[in-house]
C-alpha cells in the first residue's frame, strides 16, 4: 500500500470556528479538574490570555509563560515537569505555532515517561512516517488549542522541537498529539505583530502549495489545497490593508485550517518546508519566514517536472509562473523575500545544505534531490 492510498482522520473532536474564546473555551475545559495553560512571556500579560484565565477560572492549575520560539528541548522537559507536578488533566495552549508543538512534545513526554533530553532526542519519529491508528483509548492529559498564527500546527499530530546548542529540530509523531479541540477565534490573533500573523499566513500557503504541486496527488488534498490558497490570495493581503478587517481575519484562519487537510490523504510537502527546518534550526528564522524565503525559490528548481500545476498557482497569485508570482505576493505584503535580509550569506550556503541527513520532506520533493549540492543550489536561487 503507498503512502498515498490511505486517508487518515485526526483524533480531533471539534474546530469552533469564528468563535470567541470566553464563549466556547469553559464548555471545552468542563471535564477537566486540573488544566495548565501555556502562553509566551510577550501574551502573558495580554488581555487574550486574561480572557482565557477567566475561562478556566477555578480549575486553573498553573500557568507556564516562557515557551520560547522553536518549542528549545529545555522548555518542553520544564512544561512536562510542570504537568507531572501540577496532576494536570488538561493543557490548554494559547499562541502560535511553537506554544502549540512545545505543549504537543510535553504532553508526550508525560506519557512516555521522558524527562530528560537524551530521551526526549531519541522520541524523535522520522518526518516520513505517519500517525498511526488511534482507536485505543486516549492518554492524559490531552490539549485545547488556541492558535494566535496562521501555522496551523494545531491540526497536526506531529510537532517540532529544537536542540538550541546543536542547532538540530526534531520531530515527535504520537495520533494523539492532535489537539482534541481547536478555537479559531480571529480576535485572538489581533495582539499577534503584523510580520509574524502575515508570515505564518505564508506558511500556510506552503502547506497548500506544496501539495497542490506535488507529483503524487489525490482528489482530497487538490480540493483543500486549491481552495485554501484561493482565499489565502484574498485574506492575507485585506489584513495587511486593513487590520481591524475581522471578517478577514476568519478568513485567513480557515484558509489555513483547508492548508493543512491535503496532508491527512497523505500527499507530502516538499524542500520548502525541509529547508525551512534547517534554516529555523541552524540561524533561527522563524517558521513563517522561511517559507517566505523558500518557496518561491522551491517553485522556481521545480519548475521542469511541475510546471503545469505550477501554473495554477501564478494565476491565484497574479502571474504566469508560480516563483515569481509568489514573490510578488510575499512582497506586497511587505516580507523579506532572500536570505541576506535575514543575514544569511552565500557563505552560509554550503553549511546549511550539508545539515541535510536525507530524510522527508526534503527527500519527497517533486524534483528528486541526490545531494547537498544540489540543496545549494536552490539555497542560492532565495540569496
């Protein structure tokens, strides 16, 4: 059986979508006597997360604030710790994507028993293996997800986290990871910096364009990849234009809940995503600024075997071939494009591509890539 003969559903029970987080969060939280709540040192002092404190209310355990960009090794053992300490039943996430795959990775390490980094390290699943089944039943505690980005890591049941002193990002892949709930409230992502909502909105476009181009399609995976990337042309730049605009807002968000689907017909993403790992591992870019780096310059290297599909895409976007057309775009939205804006030399080039160790998605890009040399190349195509 391939890959892509097998559909899977996520264990995820329900998305609430244009949804206020006061009015929906106690009725996911009314099961659970214990429930920690995971946020960033920059929203803990927000009204979003005052919001969800009030939502909780008594059953509020404790509260971990220091989630840091790129889910370090460090704050998910310190996050599993404080499940283990705290008894809790339930997490409830609240940010972007690295609250979300860090609280994703801590809820694991509870279960396995992991409290330590060589542990932790060695949980790492292969970026080419799937989920699995989740018929048994389901391990505690589990997670409401709250998303403040676009990343949509919310709807995965996988998640990366990063050995900051190695420069190495890891992969967990447990079926229950999946967040049991997500609330997509557009309010939430109004204390979100305009740069960091827009990028991650192109990382969403990632997801969907990725698949949309891949050689292995299936009927699934075209329809919510189309789809998202139509209104992702639409949503992303009416925020930028306008950011009070809610209705676009909710827009974008469930653009990047479709962006994400293609992935449960089991249709991979490609070198964009591969490379963005190594550059948010090794220099630290974040997640939604690679894919502003890369894709583009993915598209363009892939061109000869997807052209065709390629095509479809320049037209959501404005252009007749999809890396120049998805530049334009990136651009009207007033992102970085090339890796010297984020300081990235040619110098840089041949390190960055020799951190690749053969594995996916990189190894399921659409035109095959044998070798470090030829990652440099598309490396030199974003410089």
């Amino acid at each position: 059986m391939t890959s892509t003969s097998l559909h899977q559903w996520p264990a995820q029970g329900r998305v609430h979508h244009g949804a206020a987080l006061a009015e929906v969060l106690p009725g996911e939280i009314a099961d659970a006597t214990r429930v920690v709540l995971v946020t960033t040192r920059s929203l803990a002092k927000g009204a979003l997360v005052a919001s969800a404190t009030a939502a909780i209310g008594a059953r509020l355990a404790a509260t971990f604030a220091t989630m840091r960009a790129h889910s370090p090794v460090e704050d998910v053992l310190a996050l599993a710790a404080m499940l283990r300490e705290s008894d809790a039943d339930l997490v409830v996430a609240l940010g972007g994507g690295s609250v979300i795959d860090g609280s994703k990775v801590a809820c694991l390490a509870v279960w396995r028993g992991i409290a330590d980094a060589g542990e932790l390290i060695a949980a790492a699943a292969s970026r080419g293996a799937a989920p699995g089944n989740w018929d048994s039943a389901p391990p505690a505690p589990r997670m409401v997800a709250i998303p403040t980005t676009l990343s949509a890591a919310e709807f995965a049941p996988h998640a990366g986290y990063t050995d900051l002193a190695a420069g190495r990002k890891y992969r967990a892949l447990d079926p229950w990871m999946v967040p049991r709930a997500v609330i997509l409230d557009p309010a939430a992502t109004l204390e979100t910096p305009a740069q960091l909502l827009l990028s991650s909105g192109i990382r969403a476009l990632d997801h969907a364009a990725e698949r949309w181009c891949s050689t292995a399609p299936q009927p699934f995976s075209d329809a919510v990849s189309r789809q998202a990337m139509l209104m992702l042309a639409e949503g992303l730049p009416r925020v930028h234009r306008h950011p009070q605009d809610m209705a676009a807002r909710t827009l974008c968000q469930q653009a990047m809940w479709l962006s994400v689907m293609g992935g449960w017909s089991g249709v991979p993403v490609g070198a964009s995503h591969g490379i963005g790992y190594i550059l948010g591992a090794a220099k630290g870019v974040p997640h939604g600024i690679t894919s502003c780096l890369m894709l583009h310059a993915v598209m363009r290297w892939n061109a000869p075997v997807n052209e065709s599909r390629q095509r479809d895409v320049a037209h959501i976007f404005g252009g007749e071939e999809a890396g120049p057309a998805i530049e334009g775009f990136v651009r009207g939205l007033g992102l970085p494009t090339r890796l010297h804006e984020q300081g990235i030399t040619t110098d840089d080039i041949p390190g960055l591509a020799a951190r690749w160790n053969g594995d996916a998605p990189i190894a399921t890009n659409p035109r095959p890539i044998t070798s470090a040399k030829e990652l440099e190349d598309i490396l030199r195509l974003a410089a």
